[in-house]
C-alpha cells in the first residue's frame, strides 16, 4: 500500500459533523482513520474505524498506532469529538466537568500529541479544532461556563502550537461554529437555536465542513479561529 496517499484522522466520527468530514475528506481522495465510541467499521477500505472514547490515553494510542500500521503517515488530524453541556454555573456537577474535561480537553491532547509526532516526524501536518463562538461571545440565555472553560482553552492552545510548530511545517487552525443543524438538536429545538444568530438560522453541517476543508488547502494559514457562526462572533444584537 503507498505511503503516498493523505491520511486523516478524525474524531467524533459517527454522525452530524464527523461523518460529513469523513466524506469530504475520502472525496479528496484522503484515506482516513475514523473514531469514535459507537463507530462501526463499513466497505470503504478507505476508512478505518477505531472505537473507543477519546478522552481515554489508550483510545488515542490506538488510534494513532493503527493510523500508521494501516496508511503509513498521518497528514490531518480534526479534534471534531466534543460535548455541551448548558445549565447554571452553579447547576454543574461534577460528572458535568469530568464529562466536559474528558472528551474537550483530554480528548484533544492525548491524541493530538500523539499524532503531532507523527506529523513532525515527516515534516508537515495539520491539526484542526472544532471550538464554539460562545467562547467569544456568550448569550444570556444559555449558560455555558463548561463550554467556556474547556473550549476556550481550545482556541488559546491553537494560537500556541500555531507558533511552537511554525517552522516545522506543522499548521494548526481551529473552526468556531455557532450552533449547527446535526442530530442532537431535536427539530422542536430549532426556532430557538435559530434566533441565537443574527442571521436568524442556524447553520448546516456543510458550513463547518466548508470551512475545515478550506484551512486544509490554505497553507499560509496557521492559528487561525475561524467563525462559522451566522455572525455571532460580531458582538451583541
């Protein structure tokens, strides 16, 4: 099997925005390692799927072994797993922060090291993460302390490995959505979730897939956030 050929890895892979990353990616002709707790291997040799939760070191290692075993390199790598959790700051308990701290934070850092040596190893890479624009810009009407922390921190280490990999040929980017149409916003949700964007709707898994695939061709782009969120990134309204 050639070495030549990209490899991806993404996470949060089994549905909404992960399965739509798994599909632009192979029609870029990427193969690509795709994880998550419930995915199930399918007939595309192209793919190869790894179960498993992310915010657990051994998943990560797995991961990122059979990435090289199997595709021989590791080209991208898009932290999509993540969870949200809304309720009063004082509301949070502490099986909210250990599920928020896992999957955000652990979940991003033991498999983004991992693939990170990899990656400069050869020489190039990219390394992509899916944050929130409520980070930036919270609303009164969804309490997202959680999300503020663990997100937030997302973004801040983006801009820092942006500059500790600038020379080694290593870009890492990350993409902000607002509050995108994917199958854990159930339909009765919708007109609520909609007038929480200026533009008055939400968005759709293809925005945020646009944008990942975008930051994937600009090669002068490194530690960059990049809003995708019906311009709730712009301030108040």
């Amino acid at each position: 099997m050639s070495n030549q050929q990209k490899v991806a890895i993404i996470t949060g892979a089994s549905q909404g925005i992960g399965e739509g990353l798994v599909r632009a990616y192979r029609e870029r002709n990427y193969r690509v390692v795709a994880t998550s707790r419930s995915i199930k291997q399918g007939s595309d040799d192209g793919v190869h799927a790894v179960a498993g939760d992310i915010s657990n070191s051994e998943t990560a290692e797995r991961v990122v072994r059979e990435a090289i075993q199997r595709f021989g390199r590791i080209d991208t790598l898009v932290n999509n797993a993540g969870v949200f959790t809304a309720k009063p700051f004082v509301d949070f308990t502490q099986e909210d922060y250990d599920l928020n701290f896992g999957v955000n934070v652990s979940g991003f850092f033991h498999i983004t090291q991992r693939a990170a040596r990899e990656m400069l190893k050869q020489g190039s890479g990219h390394i992509v993460s899916i944050t929130t624009s409520l980070v930036n810009q919270p609303v009164s009407s969804v309490p997202t302390a959680l999300a503020s922390l663990t997100k937030g921190g997302l973004n801040a280490v983006t801009k820092e490995l942006a500059i500790e990999f600038a020379k080694t040929g290593v870009r890492v980017n990350a993409v902000s959505p607002g509050i995108i149409k994917t199958p854990m916003h159930a339909p009765e949700t919708h007109e609520f979730l909609s007038a929480l964007h200026p533009v008055g709707h939400m968005g759709e898994i293809s925005d945020i897939v646009d944008a990942v695939i975008y930051l994937e061709s600009a090669s002068f782009v490194t530690g960059e956030i990049l809003h995708v969120d019906g311009g709730q990134n712009a301030g108040r309204w």
